[in-house]
C-alpha cells in the first residue's frame, strides 16, 4: 500500500479542486478559517470515500441494513483504509445509551455478574444455592397439591431464528404440544416463525394432577423436562400462574427460584434483564402532546430507577450490584475493581474480566472523564465528552490499520488534560492507525506530525490549500493566518481596562449534583468566565441553577432548578437568555434566513416589488414550503430523492425547477435583477451589498457579519452547519433583537469551531452586549475568551466529588495569581506582560 494518502481534485462543497498528499500512520491536523473547507475535506470527503469503499465490500444483502454516504465530489482518493468518524453530532439521544453502553464497559461487567457474581435472594437477601430434582417434586407436592398444571421445558428463550427442525425434533420423539411466544400451538401444525424475530419456545412435556396416585408419573415429567432443557422447568397452573424451577439457583427460606445467569440478564435493553414496569428505562413514560411516548421525570416505583429486575440487582460483585457499580465515578470504580479479590476457582475467569475492565476505564481516566459515571446517559454528555466517551471506546477496541476522523476532540476539555489527549491519539498512530483532526487548538496544532491549512478565507473565499507540512514549514508561511498566530505576529488583544459590575447575582448554597453548597457571585453588567476541569460543576452552576432560576422567575417558565437555598440581586435583570450549540432545524428546508427572520423580511420585499403586486403576489407566494409559488415537481425541495435500494439513494437536482425550488412565475419576480432563488444561494457578505437600503435586513445580515459568519449562504440547509456555526446563527438572532440592556446572557463554549481570528471577532461582538449593560457569562476552556472577559469564577479544584468548589474568583490578573487553580497556571503564561488597569470589587 502507498505510504501516503492522495487526493486528486476535492471540489466538495466549497473546496477549490485541490490535491493532497497526508502521510499515513501519523498525526495530522487539519485548520483554517471557520468556514475555509476543512470539515469538507476531512468529514466529507476522505471519511466518506474510506467508508463508501469499505461497505462496497459487504453483500448487497448486508448493506441495505446501513445508511451509505454520498460519494463525494473527487476525481481520485488513493492509499486510503477503512475510516471512522469520532464527531460531536453521532451521539444518540436515545435513553437507552448510556456511557457503559458506549464504551462497552457495561458488557465487560455483564460477563463478569454473569460468571462470579454471587445470587441474593431478592425477597430476603440471602445468598440463592442450586437444587436438586428431588427438592422441585417436593415443593411441587406442597405448592400445587390437588391443582392441575402444565409442566413446559423452555429449550429457546429470545433467540432469533425459524426452528422448524426443532419442532420436526420433538414431533419425532412424540410430544404433541409446545408453547411459542405465549401462545400453545399443535406440533402437527405448521407453525411459521420469523427469521429475524426472538421467539421463546417451550415443550409441554406433561399435564398432571398433583397428588400421591400421579407421583410417578410427575418425577418422570420433571425429569424429561429437565433434560430437554438443561436443567430448568415451567411449570403453569389452571389460572395460567408461572412458577419457574431451576436445578441452579434458590433461595431455602423464601423458595424462590431465580433463572440462570447469563449476561443478557444485566441487560436493561433485554427482556430477560429489563424491570417489567419501565421497560429498562428507569422512569416512567407518558403520551405527550404529539402522541407519542415520552419519559417523565418520575422514577420508576419498581426499580426506582435503576432499570433492571429485582432478581438481577440481587446479584453482586465485591458486595455492589450492577446498578451500584454504575453509580460510582470512573475514578472510584477503577480503584474498586483493582482491588476485586475472588476464591480460586473464579480467579482465572474474573482476572481476565477486570483486566479488560481496568484498561477501558485507564483510558477514560487518560482522557479527563474520571469523573463521569457508567450510568450516564448519553443524551446529558457535552459534545466534548461524548466524543472523546467514543474516543474510549475506539481506543479500548484496538483496531490496526485505520484511518480515524476526529472533529475537534479538546472541546469541553481544560489545557491540564490536553497533553493527555495528545498522548492517547499518538498512542492509536503508533498501533498503525492514520489520525487526522480537525482542530484549532494551539497545543493539538504544535503536537501534529503534519499539517494542512486551508483559507485563506471562509466559503467562497476559502477551499484552497494555505500551507502544508510538519511544524517549522508551515510557521514559514507569509499568507497563513494560522501561522501569523502561531507566529504570535497577531493575537487576541488582553482589554486595556476591564469593566466594573453594576451589582452582584448572588447564588446561595449550591448543591446540586457535585456542587458543595457554595456562594457564588455573578457580576452584573460584565463578561464573566466560568472556568475549571471537565466536571467541575460549570454547567450545572450556569444551567441547571442560573439559567432554569432566572428563566422560571423572569419568564415563568416551569423547569426543574438545580438544588440551592436562594437567588439575590437579579432585580435588575428583565430577559435571560441561553445560547447553545443544538441544530438551529433537522430538515434541509430549515436554514439561516428562516432561523433569524429574514427570509419573512426578504419575502415580504419582493411581494412589494412591482412584478409581484401586477400579478396580487402575497408573502406566503415566495415560500418553498407551501404550494403556490414553488416547484411541484419537487415540492420545492430542489432535489429529488431516487431510492436504488442495495445502493445509495440518490438526490437528482429537480429538471424542472433547476435546483432553485420555485415555479418560473414565481421566478419572475426581481428586486436589483435577482430572483429570490439567487438570494437564498447568496452569502451574507454578498446579500448585504444588494439589500443595505433596507434597515431591519441590513440589521439582521450585518450581525451575521459580525460573529464571522459572513460566508454562509442564506439558504444553507440547517443539517449541514457545525455546532459552532448553529450557537452564532442563534446569537445573531438574539443580536438583531432590540437590546434592553439588561439581558443575561448565558454561552456554553462559544468558541467551538472557532479559528483564532474568529474568536477575536466573536469576542467584539460580546463586548458590546456588555458595553451596553448586559450581562454575559461564559463556560469556556480557550485562554484567550478567559483572558479578555472582566471577570473568572474558577470552580474545581479536580472533576467529580473531588470538584464542585470555587477555587478562584475575581480578574484574570487575581485568578493568575491563585495558587490552587489549575486555570491560573496557564492564564499566567497567556497573559504575559499586556496587563490592564481595574480592579475586582
């Protein structure tokens, strides 16, 4: 194989039909502008062609199961491996996922519970021990004298298949009966089952009265039953009650008979494993105001939350049951399951187990989550930590010869843990994998063996190659932004005076989750940084408490409030407002104009135009999503979508409409020569040329400008747009409103996808919101916000239980001289020797 990946002519997206040559097996970062093309390189092109080529390897059976990419818009991609993508959007929001689910270290548990654990009775406690053929004739004698039952062997429990030489196996052997799925059927029937369907499947062995004249015939059903099954029984009685028997496991005082262990039964997305009540979901369900099923905030009564049958959480390990295990934090959990001890005839099995165990869980710990839990959902992770939660999980697989995409992997991570994360990824090169990141992280850059950057602007003025090369080759560069940083010939300026509060939000007593009880003061009428560690408690001070308090109080909204005693000093506050990284739509006919109002604006202009009014034009005429003035053929989509079944399906631009969604009377209709078809595929920077006369448009699109999204098309459907480019479309929304000048506003790592020459703009931008007495307050890692905000309360000292304190509050002058704040360490070095005048009150 080359030693190289070659790609001839990328003209993805806005890429300017550029050729690239990546070395394999190193580290590679791929930067640039926000905007420049490097998520169409590296996503869309190089991760969707190494996969495309990969699938095309399976049957044509095998992959109408997989939803294949496009394949992109490339003449050639050469020495390219199967790849996969580690991005912030793939987590699912399913609750079912958990981050022992994701890192499979909820399956390792599984087997070691299955193997070792040791059963409780779930009545009484006591430890359950097996029994004999004897004892169940016994208990069946006092349990069911003089009742009529059905004795069943269970020979299939869950398992996909058609078993039709099973039943032609027991139709030869004389039984007449069995049970599928619940339901008795005759064996002398056809009994069609579904191939890829679980089905249970039990035979009625016998039907007896109990009693001293059919003993006999009662201990030969028994023990027919027990060997067709490998040693369990069903038995059922006239009312259709089911007591299950078990040569493995009861308990003596209660004579309860628990089911063998497998480790499907630890399994809350199993049947044999789930509780009966929540189906392993751990809270109760609702219908809501759609129909469908939604989960409640009400815990489960059966389970109480933890998701599995009483007779699974009966089973334990070093004294914990799973559930238990789970609750604990990664770093807890490693140093319990170091120190497991089993008797001598499990050591071999468990010591195996808990090795893996130890390595998944070292990883995590590497990557900075030692203080999440396995019981963690996915849907409440970050986008950092849900990628770099599968980031573990690929690292813990231990695969060769891949090509690993990643999408800025040290978002949500503080600079202490970025060297570790370093040091993980150029652990999966040297094992022979190609890493290619892209990232705008300054320790990430300096640490690649490669790098490629691409600009030298965004949209329509970026998708050129800049520079490319290790290190000192690329900081040669004269026309790379990147390398001007780098340079440190430009940089984010440290303000020359910092603002003064105009009063104190004062949160009293925070205590949910890690926090402990802690005052914390929020100056108003500034910009605050809320920094710390990775699970330090910033989002659930800023969210769960500020945001969800203020937004009850002000806007009488009904959330659940993060635990805390008191909220002072938010008189002066009349709006709060949160601005975070979630899709601004999931459909193609969302976009940035409808988002922030202006394609409304945009309509009603050219239902004013003269065209339009000749012909009683309305508004409603110049929108794609309703019938009138768009394309048919397409319902105004622009594409249509041809099903090819094994294949990919295909999107055909529409032939009547060309692609611009609209009917040609519709099209007719001009403002300066362009249909409203040209506007939407127009960027900002351009549209604001064509439309300055107009104060409210002109508003909206120079806002868009300011937060450096000036190369977005109007029309850019929402699904293609990063996290980072859908928080400042939302940001510009809020921008376009009427300030009051008292407004909180809250961000959550706003920088996201940022380059360096777009958080200087982006700072501006919320420099002036508080130039105009709003508060802003940010969650942030990047130096260079916390250096220019007026104000840092620095929570920690570590994650987890060992976090959840103010460590450090006041200027970034004062937090740069706390001893005990991680944060300071490194903000001393970013600020240097440009410090300004103010003090904090």
């Amino acid at each position: 194989m080359l030693d190289e990946i070659r790609i001839k002519r990328a003209a993805q997206h806005n890429l300017k039909a550029i050729d690239v040559s990546l070395p394999r097996n190193k580290l590679i970062v791929v930067t640039g502008p926000s905007g420049s093309g490097k998520s169409s390189l590296a996503f869309d092109t190089l991760f969707a062609e190494g996969q495309r080529r990969y699938i095309e390897c399976l049957s044509a059976y095998a992959r109408q199961f997989i939803d294949q990419m496009e394949k992109p818009e490339v003449e050639s991609v050469e020495g390219i491996s199967p790849s996969i993508s580690i991005d912030q959007k793939t987590i699912s929001s399913n609750p079912r996922s958990t981050v022992g689910t994701i890192t499979e270290v909820h399956d390792l548990f599984r087997l070691l519970f299955a193997r070792v654990g040791a059963p409780h009775c779930p009545s009484c406690g006591r430890e359950v021990s097996s029994q004999t053929p004897e004892e169940i004739l016994a208990r069946l004698r006092e349990g069911y004298a003089d009742v009529k039952v059905r004795l069943f062997a269970p020979v299939v429990k869950g398992r996909k298949g058609e078993y039709q030489r099973l039943f032609e196996r027991f139709r030869r052997k004389g039984f007449l009966r069995v049970r599928v799925n619940g339901a008795l059927r005759d064996l002398e029937d056809d009994i069609p089952l579904e191939k890829n369907r679980k089905h249970t499947i039990e035979v009625l062995v016998d039907t007896a009265k109990v009693g001293p004249d059919s003993e006999r015939r009662l201990a030969q059903a028994v023990d027919k039953a027990l060997e067709l099954s490998s040693g369990e029984l069903l038995v059922v009685d006239e009312k259709g009650r089911e007591r299950f028997f078990s040569l493995t496991l009861l308990c003596p005082v209660c004579e309860v008979s628990l089911p063998e262990l497998e480790p499907r039964s630890f399994s809350f997305n199993s049947p044999y494993g789930a509780c009966a009540k929540c189906h392993g979901l751990g809270y109760r369900t609702a219908l809501d105001e759609w129909g469908e099923t939604a989960l409640t905030d009400d815990v489960c009564p059966e389970c109480r939350g933890a998701r599995l049958k009483k007779e699974s959480l009966s089973v334990r390990v070093g004294g914990r049951n799973i559930h238990e295990v789970g609750e604990l934090s990664i770093r807890d959990l490693l140093r319990e399951t170091s120190g497991l001890a089993f008797p001598p005839s499990q050591q071999l099995i468990a010591s195996r187990v808990t090795k893996e165990i130890g390595a998944r869980l070292g990883i995590m710990e590497e990557l900075g989550m030692s203080y999440l839990q396995l019981n963690r959902t996915a849907s409440s992770l970050s986008g950092g930590e849900a990628q770099r939660v599968r980031l573990a999980a690929q690292v813990g697989s231990r695969l060769r010869g891949v090509l690993y995409v990643l999408d800025e992997p040290t978002i949500g991570l503080h600079q202490r843990d970025n060297g570790r994360l370093i040091s993980l990824l150029r652990t999966l090169r040297d094992e022979g994998n190609s890493i290619v990141v892209v990232e705008h992280d300054e320790q990430t850059i300096r640490a690649a063996d490669h790098i490629l950057d691409l600009g030298p602007g965004a949209g329509e003025a970026g998708g050129y190659k800049v520079a490319e090369g290790p290190l000192p080759v690329v900081l040669e560069s004269p026309v790379s932004l990147t390398a001007q940083y780098l340079r440190g010939e430009r940089s984010v300026p440290v303000p020359s005076v910092r603002r003064r509060p105009s009063g104190w939000l004062t949160v009293h007593k925070a205590r949910e989750h890690n926090l402990k009880g802690v005052d914390v003061r929020v100056p108003l009428s500034v910009m605050t940084a809320v920094t710390g560690v990775s699970g330090s408690g910033k989002s659930t001070l800023v969210t769960d408490i500020l945001f969800k308090a203020l937004t009850n109080r002000i806007h009488k909204a009904r959330h659940r409030v993060g635990a805390h005693d008191r909220l002072t000093g938010a008189e002066g506050l009349d709006k709060v407002v949160a601005v975070d990284q979630k899709p601004i739509g999931r459909t193609p006919r969302s976009n940035p104009a409808t988002y922030t109002g202006l394609f409304t604006a945009l309509r009603d202009l050219f239902a004013h135009a003269p065209e339009a009014r000749a012909r009683g034009y309305s508004a409603g005429r110049f929108s794609f999503n309703v019938a009138g003035g768009r394309c048919e053929e397409c319902e105004g989509a622009g594409v249509k979508k041809i099903e090819m079944h094994f294949l990919p399906d295909v999107f055909v631009t529409c032939d009547r409409c060309e692609g611009k969604r609209y009917n040609k009377e519709t099209l007719a209709v001009t403002y300066k020569g362009k249909n409203i078809a040209d506007f939407l595929a127009m960027t900002v920077d351009d549209a604001i040329g064509l439309l300055k006369a107009h104060p409210q448009v002109k508003r909206k699109l120079a806002a868009l400008q300011k937060v450096g999204l000036g190369y977005l098309r109007l029309g850019q459907p929402a699904p293609t747009l990063s996290g980072g480019e859908a928080q400042r479309i939302k940001l510009t929304k809020e921008l376009g409103r009427r300030a009051t000048g008292q407004t909180l506003y809250l961000l959550d790592e706003p920088t996201t996808g940022l380059h360096f020459d777009d958080v200087r703009k982006l700072l501006e931008v919320l420099s002036e919101l508080a130039a105009l007495g709003n508060t802003v307050v940010i969650i942030e890692h990047n130096l260079e916000v916390i250096k220019y905000c007026d104000y840092i309360i620095d929570l920690g000292p570590e994650g987890g239980e060992e976090g959840g304190r103010v460590v450090a509050q006041g200027t970034p002058e004062a937090v740069a001289g706390a001893p005990r704040s991680y944060t300071g360490q490194y903000l001393k070095r970013a600020l240097g020797d440009g410090r300004p005048s103010g003090k904090d009150d």
